[in-house]
C-alpha cells in the first residue's frame, strides 16, 4: 500500500491534471464560439499559444525521455567493462 504522502502527492498531480484538461479545453474548443470581446476571454492566452505550447511540452519530453536512455545505456555500458 502506498504511504499517506504518496496518496496526497498522487491526488495532486491528479487533480493538476484535471485542472489543466478542462482549462485546455475550454480553450480550444470552446472559446473560438465566445464572442472576442467576451470577458472570458481574458483568463486565456492568445489562441497561437495553443499549438505552441505542447508543442514546446512534447519537445521538453522527448528531451528528457532521451537523456534519460542515454544516461542508463551509458551506465550499463560502463558495468559491462569493468567485469
């Protein structure tokens, strides 16, 4: 069973989640049907930055996810040559 603090932070990277969602949703898809000079419209960025944003997100995780292999596949190759 996971600890008390691993159920809090799993509830709030949940909850982020959700938050996230429904903000990039109501964004993208509901927003263009808003009037432009509606008031909604100034909790949210431009509409450009709606592609640019995960865009630059998945660049970052890709970013990471490839550091992350070559750093393990460097430490395995380093093992292999010492024994």
């Amino acid at each position: 069973m996971a600890s008390s603090v691993d159920q809090a932070v799993g509830l709030g990277l949940v909850g982020f989640s959700l938050v996230l969602f429904v903000y990039y949703t109501l964004w993208v898809i509901v927003l263009p049907f808003v009037d432009s000079d509606h008031a909604i419209h100034g909790y949210f960025l431009p509409r450009e930055y709606s592609v640019i944003l995960p865009g630059v997100a998945a660049l970052v995780l890709v970013l990471f996810v490839g550091t992350f292999i070559v750093v393990v596949m460097w430490k395995n190759r380093k093992t292999k040559k010492t024994q």
